[in-house]
C-alpha cells in the first residue's frame, strides 16, 4: 500500500462511507463473509484517503453510471465480472485488474466494476 497519511485515513473509515454502503456491496455479491466485509470497508476508505473517491467525484457520480449506460448494465455486469476488473472508457472494453495495472493504466482511463456498484447503489 501507498505511504498516505494515517490520521486521514483513519477519520475517512469513519466519516466517508455508511455502514449501508458496505452491507450493499457485501449482499451485491452475496457474501457473508466478515473478512470481505472488512475487506470492502478498507479498501472505500483506502480509495477516500489517496484520492480516488473525492468530495467532487461523488457529485458527479451519477454521471459516471450514465456514461456507463445505466444502473441495469451496471447490475448486469455484477454478474459476469470480478469486483476489480476494470472498465476502460476509451476502448469500451472490461480487463482484469492485473492487466489493466501492467498495461493499460498510463495510457488509458478506466473505472472499476467495484466503483460503479458503488456509484450505482446495487
């Protein structure tokens, strides 16, 4: 993990997300497994801290899910992708989450399926 700062993140586990948003994903992929559960927790708070997730980027959030082609394409692809596979908006094609880190990421935008659920509320 990224050298961040810790107080920041601790504060963002708190403040950032509600226990609501955690449980849905949890449900989402019919889990009930405490270690993914906590797993899910860190990983929105870890996205909060460095950045990814923003004040700003949740405002347009919703535009990220239309961009996308929707709520129900967002549930469709629940079903057939990993939680951290990537969808790249310039190819609108889905890699996994290996792939796109070694060889996409420098050169193309994408948002994960994991972002978009979240950003959907499924």
């Amino acid at each position: 993990m990224e050298n961040i700062d810790t107080e920041l993140f601790e504060r963002n586990l708190l403040e950032t997300f509600e226990d609501a948003e955690y449980k849905r994903i949890c449900e989402l992929f019919d889990c009930e497994d405490e270690e993914f559960y906590k797993g899910v927790r860190f990983t929105l708070a870890y996205l909060k801290a460095k950045g990814t997730i923003s004040h700003s980027r949740q405002e347009h959030i919703s535009d990220i899910v239309e961009r996308f082609g929707g709520k129900d394409k967002v549930k469709e692809a629940t079903k057939t992708k990993a939680i951290d596979d990537v969808y790249c908006w310039e190819l609108g094609k889905w890699f996994n989450h290996r792939y796109w880190v070694e060889k996409m990421e420098k050169n193309h935008n994408g948002v994960t399926l994991r972002e978009l659920a979240i950003a959907a509320k499924v």
